[in-house]
C-alpha cells in the first residue's frame, strides 16, 4: 500500500490542501490531450495516515488529490463522487473545492 502525502497551505482564500500517493511523486501520466505532472514543489509533503488525511479534506477550502490510493480515500469518505475523478494512463486525478 502505498505512503499518502500531505501537504497544507494557508492562502488568502483558505486552506490549500495536497495530498497523494508517494510513489507518483514527479510521474507525469497521460490522458488523450492532457497531462498531470505531480511536481515534487506543490505535492511532496508530511507522511501521513488515512485520518490526518480525511481531518485535512474536511478543513480545506480547496484539494488537489493525485494517485489511486489518495483519490479512493476521498471517494470513500464522501469528498469527492467518482464520476469526478479523472483517470490518466496509471493514476487518478481528483480536485475539490468547498464553496
């Protein structure tokens, strides 16, 4: 199973959340005409565990949720409704934002 990333940002706007699987740390996956790269600089942050993950999502104002581990974490605790999240040539891909 792989390591989540957690990384927080405090922003004018509100709490900037990242997190994702470990091991796509600086991958760039393919879908059709779009990319993702999971630059190192915005995604690598605190190894964390499921709750610290779930307790940061509920607080943030925006998330960016990268690797199959991360995005079926959000899905399962109701952050994120799967036909929203995007599938790329090895990984998934899911943004959230509270308003």
């Amino acid at each position: 199973m792989s390591t989540l990333l957690l990384n927080e940002r405090d922003t004018e706007e509100g709490l900037l959340v990242s997190v994702c699987d470990a091991d796509v740390v600086g991958e760039t996956f393919e879908n059709d005409d779009v990319s993702l790269t999971v630059d190192a600089d915005f995604y690598d942050g605190e190894e964390a565990e499921e709750a610290a993950v779930v307790q940061s999502l509920a607080r943030c104002t925006v998330a960016n949720i990268v690797g199959t581990r991360a995005v079926g974490l959000a899905v399962e605790e109701g952050f994120v409704d799967e036909e929203n999240v995007l599938d790329f040539d090895g990984t998934r891909h899911a943004q959230l934002l509270w308003m």
